[in-house]
C-alpha cells in the first residue's frame, strides 16, 4: 500500500472554511501529523489561560472536522482507504 503525501489536500465533501486566523494549509499539515501518531482528536485538549485556550478550541473544532473527513478516506497510517 501506499502512503498519501503529508502535503496533499484534505478531501472533503464540502468546502470548509478555517477560523479567522488560521492557515487552511497548515491545519491540514496539523491534522496529518496528528492521525499519523493515532491521536483522535475528538478527545485531545489543550491547556492554558482562558484567553489562549479559546482560539485554540475554534482551531481544535475545525481541526477535529478534518481528521473525521480525513478518515472517510484514509486510514489512521495514511494509507487509502479500499
């Protein structure tokens, strides 16, 4: 089998858009990274002050929808899905 590149786009089922601030391109790079250790986002936290830990929920939101798009198509190695 083989390994999709780290740098290929996300396939979604709709056009998605990132939180203000947030770099699309980056976010998926991000979420790669993250589904290629296993870690599932839908349980992952962040810690820290009140002020940081909001913007990182918007972008933990969203980086959560890309992985569960990400996996419609990939499995958790990165390799596609038959």
């Amino acid at each position: 089998m083989e390994l999709q590149a780290p740098h290929r786009p996300i396939p979604t089922r709709q056009k998605l858009t990132p939180p203000d601030g947030v770099d699309y391109a980056a976010a998926e790079a991000w979420v790669r990274r993250r589904t290629r250790q296993r870690i599932n986002l839908a349980n992952y936290v962040w810690e820290g002050s009140a002020e940081t830990r909001k913007s990182r929920e918007r972008f933990l939101k969203f980086a959560r929808v890309l992985q569960k798009e990400l996996l419609l198509h990939e499995n958790w190695d990165g390799t596609p899905r038959t």
